[in-house]
C-alpha cells in the first residue's frame, strides 16, 4: 500500500514545510539564482535553515542568496559558483565558500 502525501502539483514550498524546524540544518540548493531554486531556498531559509545557493553564474547566485536573506528574515544564507552538471564542479565550489568565510 502506497502512502499519499496531499501534495501535488499546486502544492507550495510553504505548504510542503509547514511544522517542520530546520534550524542547525544545512541546505545546498542547486539552480538557486532563479525561479523554484529562489522559491525553495526562500521557503528553507524562512524555516531556519542555513542555505547555500549554488549557480553557474557568482553574481546571480550572490543577488537571490541577498533576495532570499531579505525575504526569509535568515541571514545564514550564501552564494557559491560552481558547475551542477560536473559533480567535480560541485566539489570545488564548496572549498571556495568555506574559505571565504
């Protein structure tokens, strides 16, 4: 027997995370620098989450890790660049961010 969630297409982030803490947790979303990547760290970020916002591009990435911070009231939020389609690339991205803080 399959369990159903009552979640489906039209359910939002904040919906999906109602009740549930997420501070001292970590969450390194990828494609975070636009649209549902925005919206899902935003959502996380507002539960407590520390949020890493991973993108191609620094200055997209930097600008939604802002937006996301503003919005969500949470200031452990940050930007790396890095390339999601090579999982070297994701690699190499973290060391940058640790050492910059």
């Amino acid at each position: 027997m399959t369990a159903t969630t009552g979640f489906g297409a039209h359910s939002i982030a904040d919906k999906v995370l109602a009740g549930i803490d997420l501070t001292g947790r970590t969450a390194f979303v990828t494609g975070g620098a636009s649209g549902i990547g925005t919206e899902t760290a935003r959502a996380l970020a507002a539960k407590g989450a520390t949020v890493i916002i991973a993108a191609r591009d620094a200055d997209k990435a930097e600008a939604a890790a802002r937006t996301v911070s503003e919005r969500s009231g949470n200031s452990n939020v940050a930007a790396i660049a890095c390339d999601r389609g090579s999982g070297w690339g994701l690699l190499r991205g973290l060391p940058r961010r640790r050492r910059a803080r």
